[in-house]
C-alpha cells in the first residue's frame, strides 16, 4: 500500500506547501542495504561520570570502523554526528541528571537526517540504591521526550544493560548496539530495552548474523511474514515458510524466491503442532528460531461480536502459539541458544475500540513472553514479542480512511512503518549474537501516541 501523502511531501511542490501550512512532515527513513556501512557519519560518545559501559562500548563501534571524534579534543560546534551515544550508568542521584542535559544540550541540532540517540544505563531494579534506582529510571524520560522532539527521522533508546554482563568485551551489548545504530531500526523509537546476561554469540558475518540457522515463519504468504522470510533468508537463515492450504500459492512464490521450503498448514487444527513437529524433526532435526507471525482480525464492538470472531482471533493469534511452542519444547525441538519471537500489537498494550478479541489476544502473547521467557532462560532459549503499530499492509488498507491517516500520521515518524521495519526487528532478536535480550517486548511503532 502507497502512502501517498508522504510521496507528494518530498516532492518540490509538496515540501514547500508542507512548510507554509505546518502539516505533518514525514521524513524519508534511512533503511538497511547489507554491505551499507553501520551509520553514515560519525558517533559521539559520552560518559557520565563513574559510568561502566563507554569503554567497551567505543572499542565496539570502533572495531566496527565507527568514526569516533575523540571527546578530549573539545566539542565542534559545526561538527554532524549519525549518532549519540551516552553511557549513564554512573548516575546514582536526581542531581547527577545535569549530565544529560550537560551531554545533550549543546548537541540538540548536530543529528544526521535518520540520526540515532542511545543513553545506557543500568536497571532501577539492579541499583544499590532507592536514589540510584531513581536517577536510573529518570533516563527514560529523557530518551522518549527527544524521540518525539528532534524529528527528522531521529530515533531515541534507552538500553538497560544488566551490572552481570561480560565487562571486558561487552559481546551481550554489541548486537542490540549494531541494530539500534543500523537502518534496521528506522520504525523502532522511544523504545526501553533490556539486555541480560545471557550467552551472545557473535557471526563470522554481520551481514549474514542468521547464517546456517533454521527459522520457522508463521503466515508467510504475504505482509509481515513474506518480509520476514525474505529479510532472514537475506541474512543468511534457512527458511520454513508456513501458512494454510488456501495460500499455498503465494507462499509457494515466496518460498521459491528466497530458496526457502513451504509448509501448507492451518495451524488451528487440532494436529497441527505435531505434523509440524514431525516435519521440522524429518526435514531438519531441529528448529533454531520460531517466529509466531500469523494472525487475524474478527472486528466488532463487544455487544455485536459473535462468539465464532471472539474464538478464531484467541485461537489463532494466542492459544496455537501456546500449543506449537509446547509441542516444540517437549520434543527438544528447539536446541540451546534457541529463539521464539512473537508478534504482539500495540492494540494488545493500549486497547483498541472494536478489538476487545485482538486485543486480548496480543495482550495474552506479552503474557506468554513474561511467563516463558524466565522459564526457559535456563536451557539458554530466549522468548521476547514485537508490537507493530501502524504497518502499511493489507490488514491496514481496510481501515476507514479517516481512522488509517490518524493512525499513519499519529507518531514520532509521521508515517506507517513498513513490514521490512517488522522483520528487521524479529530478525535482530533471533540472531545468535541476541542472546541477552530475552523476556522484551519491542515496540515497532515509530514511537506511536497509543498506548505510550
Ligand atoms: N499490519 C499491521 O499494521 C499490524 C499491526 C500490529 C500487529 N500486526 C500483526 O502482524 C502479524 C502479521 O500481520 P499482517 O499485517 O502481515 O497480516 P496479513 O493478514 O497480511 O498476514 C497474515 C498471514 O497469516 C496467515 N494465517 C492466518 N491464519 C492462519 C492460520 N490459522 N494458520 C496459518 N496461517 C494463518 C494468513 O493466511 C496470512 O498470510 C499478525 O500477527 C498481525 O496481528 C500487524
């Protein structure tokens, strides 16, 4: 679907009309190409005082031919950065906050079209201190207060990076890093991550950062799930395309297209888990990331929804996910260091009028992300969601017109996000090297109002 608004605005004509009446403005978003360097300027990297993280995190994004200004020759007030970087783990009081301000003041303007701000700090829950834990929590205001300022396609993070990480080469970090400075995460802002202490391994590659790896993608056919399979089979994942009987041909170009296999398969039906179990164990052996992509829409307001559109949503957008996974796991299907990735909504965060039955169901799936992900953190198994907002895609074409351009235009991009951006999301939790990020729920909404 075209976002035909946001084509007339970069336009000649459009910009200029765009400017003289003060309408939304969306920026053009800068995207992954493999081969693209990692950002296109330089990085500048700061530290409040006592703070654990800068150090290994310059030799990261140095190692990774970042260009880093070096800080103690003085702040060029002309100079562009493709990014800031602060490392706040040394705050532990609400008068050590100047530092931000101190940090990010003086640089309000110096951002890149596309640029990126990532503050680091350490989990409230992990401080040793009510004042410390505070001071930690604070950031959060900062970061999505200047997702929603700088525009221009800026996006704003704040990573919470556990005290039990690997200090020295900080490998559990670099990941999420790379994805968040990348144009991976141009629909990703205003967003709260967690990075664990779990094992990252990281690719020979990181342009192939799924090489070798067998990733199953529910709803394959077409939107989201066709941009998944094409996206993880770029960087390098072996492909099990599944979706049901009647878009076997859709799926079977997909399939085709990225030299992946097909699976024709209603995953409501009651032998469903098992017949995909047996096809992954036959075919496979195994099955090194599950991405739970299909889903549908019943809408109706409560008092006019028949009970058939409240069961088919629940059971396909929640209960199969539950009985795959459990089939899965009980086989052993899934080995160490395996992924499950699902899709939530930001309806199942805000609630969203005449979806009372996806709602509920995308709610129900950042409950299966809280309750599986430390259940299985032990056998090395990482369990996390991504909650699209507004995704030019099929499903998003049938809303009313009204309804879609105040869904489009209501966010810090001011435009729907594509389902590359989705895919680019589910692929970075499902590489490898993203082992210390378990139990998250992702946000791919280009920091939408709802529900923030
Ligand atoms: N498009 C958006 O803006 C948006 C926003 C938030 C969340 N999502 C979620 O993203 C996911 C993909 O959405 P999309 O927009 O690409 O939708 P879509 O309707 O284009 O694709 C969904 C796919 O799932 C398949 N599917 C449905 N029921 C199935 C079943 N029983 N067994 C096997 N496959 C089945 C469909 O055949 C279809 O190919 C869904 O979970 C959706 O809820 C989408």
């Amino acid at each position: 679907m075209t976002d035909r608004y946001a084509s007339f605005v970069q336009s000649g004509a459009g910009r200029a009309l765009v400017k003289r009446l003060g309408l939304p403005d969306p920026p053009r978003l800068r995207r992954h190409t493999p081969g693209d360097p990692l950002l296109p300027g330089p990085v500048l990297l700061g530290a409040a005082t006592g703070s654990r993280l800068a150090e290994p995190v310059g030799k990261i994004l140095a190692a990774a031919g970042v260009e880093l200004p070096d800080p103690s020759a003085g702040t060029d007030a002309t100079a562009r950065y493709a990014a800031l970087v602060y490392d706040a783990t040394g705050i532990t009081d609400s008068t050590e906050l100047r530092q931000l301000y101190d940090f990010f003041h003086p640089q309000a303007r110096s951002l890149l079209p596309s640029g990126r701000v990532i503050v680091l700090g350490t989990p409230p829950a992990e401080c040793g201190s009510p004042r410390a834990a505070t001071a930690q929590r604070a950031c959060e205001g900062l970061t999505r207060s200047i997702g929603k300022e700088f525009g221009r396609g800026i996006t704003a993070q704040l990573v919470y990076v556990t005290k039990a990480a690997d200090p020295g080469t900080l490998t559990s970090l670099e990941s999420t890093l790379r994805f968040l400075l990348s144009g991976r995460s141009a629909y990703v802002s205003g967003q709260v991550i967690r990075v664990g202490a779990g094992t990252a391994q990281p690719p020979a590659d990181w342009d192939r950062p799924l090489d070798g790896q067998v990733v199953l993608v529910t709803g394959a056919a077409r939107g989201i799930g066709a941009a998944l399979a094409r996206v993880l089979a770029r960087d390098g994942a072996q492909v099990v395309a599944l979706d049901v009987p009647a878009a076997g041909d859709a799926l079977a170009a997909v399939a085709n297209e990225i030299g992946g296999t097909a699976v024709q398969l209603d995953l409501t039906t009651p032998d469903a888990p098992t017949r995909l179990a047996e096809h992954l164990a036959s075919r496979h052996g195994r099955v090194d990331v599950v991405v739970h992509n299909a889903g549908i829409t019943r809408d109706k307001t409560l008092g006019r929804m028949d009970a058939d559109r409240w069961d088919s949503v629940i059971d396909v957008n929640l209960s199969s996910q539950e009985r795959i996974n459990d089939v899965l796991l009980e086989r052993a299907l899934i080995p160490t260091g395996g992924r499950i990735v699902s899709v939530s909504s930001i309806a199942g965060i805000a609630g969203n009028r005449g979806q009372t039955n996806y709602a509920t169901s995308k709610a129900g799936v950042i409950g299966l992300v809280d309750s599986l992900a430390p259940a299985l953190n032990e056998r090395g198994i990482s369990v996390n969601a991504v909650a699209p907002g507004f995704i030019e895609t099929r499903l998003t074409a049938r809303i009313p017109l009204m309804l879609r351009e105040a869904g489009r235009r209501m966010n810090s991009m001011s435009q729907g996000g594509l389902p590359v951006d989705v895919a680019e999301t589910i692929g970075w939790l499902a590489w490898p090297a993203t082992g210390a990020v378990t139990g998250n729920v992702v946000r791919v909404c280009g920091q939408s109002l709802l529900g923030a």
